[in-house]
C-alpha cells in the first residue's frame, strides 16, 4: 500500500495550524523569531535539556505574544 504523506516545513506548519504567519512579523519580531528557532535547534543539536527547554519556554512565550496580536490558533 503506498503512502501519500509528506513532510511540512514550519512555514506549512504555521499554515494548517492557523493563527499568525511568519511573514505577518515586523522585521524586529521576525529577527526575534529566527534567533529562537536557531538557538532552539541548536540546543536540541548540542544535547542541552536545560537550555531547550528554556528556548521553549521562550518560544511558546513568542507564539503566544504573535497568535494575540495577529490572530487566534483554531
């Protein structure tokens, strides 16, 4: 039996799940944004729970800050 999945991007993420879209950011909000993910990758690369974990936090903080000023999640 084939399978028809494909893997999403967080720009396709960001699509589906509804509320704010990374190109609605201002570009200081957009630099915010870019230097999370990457510090929150990073930290996932270099096995570091603690930090990961605090980049989350951060992040989910963003998420939430972006979703009230530009839209709602569904």
């Amino acid at each position: 039996m084939e399978n028809n999945m494909k893997e999403l991007n967080m720009d396709e993420l960001d699509k589906i799940c509804g509320g704010w879209e990374a190109s609605q950011l201002t570009p200081e909000e957009l630099r915010e944004y870019n230097a999370l993910r990457e510090a929150f990758f990073k930290a996932y690369e270099d096995h570091d729970r603690d930090r990961f974990a605090q980049i989350g936090a951060q992040m989910r903080a963003f998420g939430d800050r972006m979703t009230a000023k530009y839209g709602h999640d569904l």
